[in-house]
C-alpha cells in the first residue's frame, strides 16, 4: 500500500473568527476592536500575551499579521525588521523571549516611537513580562498597557470543538475516533482541526466510514517508513 503523506499545514491561514475562544473571550473581543481599528487609549495600544505553547498565540497574532497596515514579527526578527514604519498601524511581536540582544533594543525603541507616533502593538511570549529573560527595558515597555494570560482549551473543550468543526463538514465521527485522537495524536488544535480534514480524505480515498480502525490505519500509514 502506497504510504499516505499528510499535509498538515494545509489548513485555512489563521483568522480570528477560527480561534476557539475557551476561556479567552474577553482577549477576543479586545483583539476584535484592534482589528476593526477600535481601540481606545494608550492602555489598549499595547497589549501583551502569555501562556503555554499551543495555547494559541501565534494563531491570534498571525490571524492580526494579515490585515492591511499590519506586519507579523517572530523571534527571529533582526533589528532592522523592528524599524517604526509609518505606513503600518499594528505591530505584531511573537517569541518576545527569543530576539538577539540586538533585536531587543530594536524593540525598545519600536515601542518608545509607537507610543509617540501611534499605531498599536501586541506582543507575545511564554511567561509574564516580569519573568522574561530579557533586557530590562523592554520588560517594561512589553508591561505598559494589557496583558492577558492566554487559556489553553480542556480536553472537553478540545473534543467539544472537533465535534462542533466536524458537523461543520458535514462528517460523521463513530465513537472513540476524538478520544483515541486526543492521546495518540499532536494535541494542538491547528494540527487535530487539520487531521479531521485527513480523515475526511481518507475516507473518500478508501471509501471507509470514519471509524476508530480507519483513524489507526492513517495514523499507521503517516508513520516513518511506512508503504
């Protein structure tokens, strides 16, 4: 049998309206109100968030990174990505703890022109700004305005929003798939909402119901090595 290669970074770019919100609707409705231009304050323009990785971070500031006027910057970034542009509005810092002790400073000072020449900018990093390792300066400014614990999904919560995305589809999961997937599988919701179009393929492909055997059988075929 030929091996069954999964593209699981084939699903839709990351959007507000997709994040499944948990615990996070007040942060939602914040991020909303930045995205329609609504916010109002200087509190408002600086917004910092944290939590677990695959709590969702990345995802509300990518789903940020794609309006007009907005540039998306990760830890990577070198100094010269950080410039103030006055084109731009918002200002999207992932992986804060991440930046070169050149890109820090960078940063700093981006921080300092955005309080002066407007715009908003929303950070993000894995602890609060009093725990990064980073230089002093910039863990103030990262403590300006907001800052949000982002809430990872329960297991329920998770399951609960599968089921929703699957009656979505139009799919009918047999008992045990979502259970036995939520140990077997990545646990992030970017990569379980991306299996359940898997299992969609799969299904037609084979022409299967989507049972718990045809779930083990393309998790086994995606397997190193396997033909």
């Amino acid at each position: 049998m030929k091996q069954l290669l999964l593209d699981l970074n084939a699903h839709e770019p990351p959007a507000l309206d997709t994040f499944v919100t948990g615990q996070n609707g007040e942060l939602l409705a914040l991020l909303e109100r930045v995205a329609r231009g609504a916010v109002s304050g200087l509190g408002e323009r600086f917004i910092y968030l944290w939590g677990e990785a695959g709590a969702g971070k990345t995802h509300l500031l990518r789903a940020l990174g794609r309006l007009d006027g907005a540039i998306y910057l990760d830890g990577e970034a070198d100094e010269t990505a950080l410039d103030f542009r006055p084109e731009l509005r918002l200002y999207l810092l992932d992986d804060v703890a991440d930046l070169s002790p050149q890109a820090q400073i960078a940063a700093f000072s981006l921080f300092n022109q955005v309080r002066e020449q407007g715009g908003v900018l929303v950070a993000a990093g894995p602890q609060p700004p009093a725990l990064l390792a980073v230089r002093e300066d910039l863990r103030t400014r990262l403590g300006w305005g907001l800052i949000y614990q982002l809430h990872g999904l329960t297991d329920d919560e998770k399951i609960a929003a599968l089921e929703h995305a699957a009656a979505a589809r139009g799919l009918a999961l047999s008992a045990g798939v979502l259970p036995y997937l939520m140990t077997h599988f990545k646990r992030d919701m970017p990569s379980l909402t991306a299996m359940l179009d898997a299992l969609d393929r799969y299904s037609l492909e084979t022409k299967r119901p989507i049972t718990l055997p045809l779930l083990k059988d393309l998790l086994l075929h995606d397997e190193p090595g396997s033909v």
